[in-house]
C-alpha cells in the first residue's frame, strides 16, 4: 500500500535485515553465560546451556505452578514466568512460541508485534 505510514509500500526492513543478521561473521555461534556473581561472560556449549535452561523453567514452574485459584476454579498456570516476542519473528515463531508458553501454564505472554 503505497499511502501505508509505516512503509510507504516499500518492503518490510527488518525482514529484510533478518538474513543478514543471521549469516553475519560477527554473529555469536556459542551461548554466552555469566555466573552469578561474575563481571565476565563466557562461552559454553549448547548442550549444557539448553540442560541449564530447561532445569530452570522447569524448576520454577514446578515451585510456582497453580492448578487451582483461591475460588477453587481450575487454571493450571504459572504466573512466576512471562514471555515476550520479539519484532524480528515471523508468525509462524509467534504461533509456535505462543503454543509452548501455554503448554507451560505461562499467562503472561506478549509480543512486540502486537504492541
């Protein structure tokens, strides 16, 4: 759409930059972690990071996770956890983010696309 205020009909320019940013020589091809207590990042193996992040969902949904609220009435949820998208996803991210934050109980969930 040619009189669109945010494009002028022209192409999408994080679509566009999407690629590049992700054959970049300058683009991370380990995870960073930094300790707690630590000024420094290092790098760590993929493995370990993903086993570090799954324990850590994990482990909080389980302390905070409410099947009932304070009425009795069922919810099944977790309101210790948000999630939030980010511009540069497609729909398809969206969508299939979306569905693992609710498979997870999670209630707080946003995308900046939305906003």
């Amino acid at each position: 759409d040619p009189d669109n205020i945010n494009n002028r009909g022209a192409l999408d320019p994080k679509s566009i930059s999407v690629r590049n940013m992700s054959q970049s020589d300058r683009r991370l091809k380990k995870p960073l972690y930094r300790a707690a207590g630590s000024d420094k990042f290092e790098e760590v193996e993929w493995d370990w990071m993903l086993d570090q992040v799954a324990r850590r969902i994990k482990g909080t949904r389980d302390a905070t996770f409410e099947k009932t609220n304070a009425d009795g009435v069922t919810v099944n949820r977790t309101q210790a956890i948000a999630f939030m998208g980010g511009a540069a996803n497609n729909s398809e991210e969206g969508y299939l983010a979306s569905k693992l934050a609710r498979a997870l109980g999670i209630v707080y969930l946003e995308h900046q696309a939305r906003i």
